[in-house]
C-alpha cells in the first residue's frame, strides 16, 4: 500500500513549493529522535534530509507544511509552528 502513496524520492524537486506552504511549518527538535527515518519515509515532498539521531532537517523549498512527519513521529519530536515566511517577505 504505502508504495503506492510514497512520492519518489526528490520527485518534488520539479515543483518547488516553499512559496505556497501553509500556515504552519515543522520544526525538529533533535532531542528524541531515535533515528527511525518515519519522518523521511512519509514525506510526500521529499524533503527531509539528515541520516543519524537528532539530525534530520527540512528542505524548506520544497515543504508544503502537511504535518505528515509530525504526525507520525513516535517521540513527538517534530512540532508544527507558524510559517514565518509571510512575514519575512513583507520585510
Ligand atoms: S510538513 Fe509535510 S512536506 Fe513538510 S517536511 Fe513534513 S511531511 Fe514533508
Ligand atoms: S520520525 Fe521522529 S524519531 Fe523518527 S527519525 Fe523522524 S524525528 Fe527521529
């Protein structure tokens, strides 16, 4: 099942999307990650990088602000804040 919902890898890189995320945008925590790679596997965009505990990161240029990686994370080690990038724009 999942093979058929999982984008391939870097496919969104066709389609940047970071100038039309939604209101929220994930942040990593990197204090309880266990290295699982759910976060990864899950990511329609793509877009999360990083391969060791306490390292994985977003590529903001192509994240939609799904909350896919927040959700499924086991430790809650991902939160969903506010897309901040309206705002820098405006300045
Ligand atoms: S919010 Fe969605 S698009 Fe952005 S990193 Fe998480 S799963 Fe990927
Ligand atoms: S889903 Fe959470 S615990 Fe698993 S690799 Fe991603 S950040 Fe780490």
């Amino acid at each position: 099942m999942f093979s058929i919902l999982a984008a391939k890898p870097k496919s969104s890189q066709r389609n940047k999307t970071g100038s039309w995320r939604s209101t929220k945008m994930p942040r990593f925590n990197g204090k309880e990650c266990i290295n699982c790679g759910l976060c990864k596997f899950i990511c329609p965009e793509g877009c999360i990088v990083g391969k060791e505990k306490n390292q994985y990161s977003v590529d903001f240029d192509y994240c939609k602000g799904c909350g896919l990686c927040a959700y499924i994370c086991p430790k809650n080690d991902i939160e969903m804040v506010e897309n901040k990038q309206e705002e820098n724009k405006e300045k």
